[in-house]
C-alpha cells in the first residue's frame, strides 16, 4: 500500500490514474482500472454527443462499483464540441471527480463545485499549474514533454516540470507523462508528486478496446518511435511515428501549413479507425515515449499489482539498502 494525499482525496487505493484518452478510454478500460484500485477517466468527447457520454457513464456503473471519473478535454478541433452540454451530462449524472485538460477550465468550475465534484486539472506548464490551484481546482496532473497527445510548447521534460510543480503548487499533484512502470511511480514520489498518470501504459492492456496490432506495435516500439506533429499550428502533439505523421510533418515543414492543409490526414476519425481495425498506418493516434518501456500487454489488475508490488521493492530493498546501518547495529 501507498497511501498519498491523493488517494486519500479521492479515495482509491493506490496512486495511479488513466488520465482521458480519445477513442480508448471507454467502459471496458475505465471498469477494470477502477476495479484494480486505480482511477480511470472516461472520455467525454469520445462519445458522439452528451446523450450518449450519459449512457457510457451508465454503463460503466454497471461493471464496476469504484470510483472513476470524466475528462473533458478542451482543444482546438475540426467539428465545433457543445463543452458545456458535456459538462452538464457528467453533472447530471452523479459524477465526483472530472478531470479538464487543454484550456482553462474556469468556466465549468461552478457547475462543477456546485454539483461536489472534485477536479483535477491536467496542464503542461507550472504557470497553468498554478492559475488552476488559483481559481479553485482539487488537484494538479503535470503532463511532461515525454506525454501523448498534446505536450505544450515548452518542452519541458518531467524531471525539471514536475518538481518544479511541486515547488509551487499546494494541492496533490499527479507526474503525467513518460510513466509506465514501479520506478516511475517511485520517481514521480521522489519528485514531490503524489501519484502518477498513465496513459500510452493502459493502451497495451487486455481491457483497452483497441486492436491487437497497435498493442503489439507498442510493445515493439522504442522511446524513438514517437513523432511531434502540429508544431507550426501551435497545437503540439505527440503521436505514433507512421506514415501519415511523416506526412504532415513534411507539409508542415515545407512552411505556412494550415490546417486546411492537412486535416484530411490528421482527423480523429481516421485516427479512430486506425484504432479499431489494427491498420496503423490510417490515419495518427497518440502514444507517448513510454513505448520504449511497454513489453507486455497484461490485464490492468496485473499490471497495477506488479507496479504496486515492484514499487514497494524498489523503496524497501534498493532505496533502502543504499542507506548505511547505523553505527552500532552492524
Ligand atoms: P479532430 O478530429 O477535431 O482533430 C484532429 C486533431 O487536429 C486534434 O489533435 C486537434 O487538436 C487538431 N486540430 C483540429 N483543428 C485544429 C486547428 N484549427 N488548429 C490546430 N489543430 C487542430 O479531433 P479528435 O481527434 O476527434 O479529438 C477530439 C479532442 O480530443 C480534441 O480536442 C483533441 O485535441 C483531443 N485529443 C486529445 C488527446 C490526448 O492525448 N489528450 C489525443 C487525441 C485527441
């Protein structure tokens, strides 16, 4: 066991959340994290509309009894999202913990308080950090430069963001980004955080509702097979290297790409369908640098037990045994 203020905040057993993945984070994952002691995030804008965000919540009441929440992720997109028609089916449905990712969250934070939730904000930069603490969020996710999806455009690796994080930020904080295993999560607490987010992690689990092919390309892959698109829109993202990525990236270097110019490759929708038929080359889909740790695609009990028990040897035999006896108990 490791109890930390988080877990004690929102009541899980142990210090590891699934932070809000498009197309992935759906009831068959967010159950069994919850139901291996974790947290996991639905995905709001995965469902097609709020009505149907309401009925996934519904659904994953019925596989698990534990706690787990929504993301709602605001970013610029293809198609205009009704955000606030979201946040109103999460409320409506009796949800405590959400959390918002992207943009400032300030404008759902009344909703949100008002209905009890409790709210962890996800952001890739101490200034937001700190803004989020300010205007009255629960809890911070620092998402280094290591993360899928969207990293900023600060670059600042975990190592550096996160304790420089802890340095400021009051409430619990979570490391985001680059975490996969025990000795990120014993880094993460070393750091000053209080838990740690996996996302890419969870990807190459038995319950993740995608295809065998992309667990497997994640388990083959190294730390360098992740590629950063988007960077010329100032929408930064981390994605699988393939062969749509080196295409946008080769649009955006030829200079002044918009996205007129490559949304017919970057859509979520062909992204989706990468996901769902195992052709990894159709369209991009997120992952993270954490590929480069990732062997094996176990349940999400067994990979939460293994990271809990390692981690526990990890404090109670390496760390400790670097620490001398003291003088007279040799
Ligand atoms: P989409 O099909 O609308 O857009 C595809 C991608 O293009 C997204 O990454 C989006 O941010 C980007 N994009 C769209 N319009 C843009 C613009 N005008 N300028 C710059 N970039 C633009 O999105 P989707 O794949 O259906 O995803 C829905 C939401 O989920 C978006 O907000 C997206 O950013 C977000 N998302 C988050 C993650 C993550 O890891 N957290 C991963 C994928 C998508």
């Amino acid at each position: 066991m490791i109890s930390t203020r988080f877990t004690e905040l929102f009541g899980i057993e142990h210090p590891i959340v699934q932070g809000g993945m498009q197309n992935v984070g759906v009831a068959e994952l967010v159950s069994a994290v919850a139901d291996a002691g974790a947290l996991g995030f639905l995905t709001a804008l995965t469902q097609p509309s709020p009505e149907a965000l309401t009925r996934e919540i519904a659904r994953t009441r019925g596989m698990t009894d534990r706690p787990f929440g929504v993301n709602l992720t605001i970013l610029p997109t293809l198609k205009p999202i009704p955000y606030a028609e979201y946040a109103q089916a999460t409320v409506e449905s009796g949800i405590k913990i959400v959390e918002t990712a992207g943009n400032n969250p300030q404008r759902f934070l009344p909703g949100f308080k008002a209905a009890g939730i409790k709210v962890i904000h996800k952001c890739t930069s101490v200034r937001h950090a700190v803004k989020a603490e300010t205007i009255g969020c629960d809890a911070i996710s620092i998402d280094g430069f290591e993360c899928a999806g969207h990293p900023g455009e600060d670059d600042i690796p975990g190592l550096v963001l996160i304790p420089c994080a802890a340095d400021r930020v009051g409430i619990p904080l979570i490391a985001s980004g680059g975490f996969g295993d025990a000795r990120g999560l014993v880094a993460a607490l070393a750091l000053g955080a209080d838990g740690m987010n996996m996302g890419t992690r969870f990807m190459a689990t038995r319950e993740a509702p995608i295809h065998e092919n992309v667990k497997q390309q994640l388990v083959a892959a190294t730390e360098r097979d992740t590629a950063l698109i988007f960077r010329s829109l100032r929408n930064t993202a981390r994605v699988f290297s393939n062969a749509v990525s080196d295409e946008v990236r080769s649009i955006e270097a030829a200079g002044n790409a918009t996205i007129d110019d490559i949304k017919h490759l970057v859509s979520g929708e062909r992204g989706k369908q990468a996901l769902e038929t195992g052709d990894t080359d159709a369209g991009i889909w997120s992952a993270g640098m954490v590929a480069g740790l990732i062997h094996d695609v176990p349940t999400c009990r067994e990979l939460v037990d293994r990271i809990m028990r390692e981690a526990a040897a990890i404090i109670d035999a390496r760390l400790a045994g670097m620490r001398p006896a003291p003088a007279g108990i040799r």
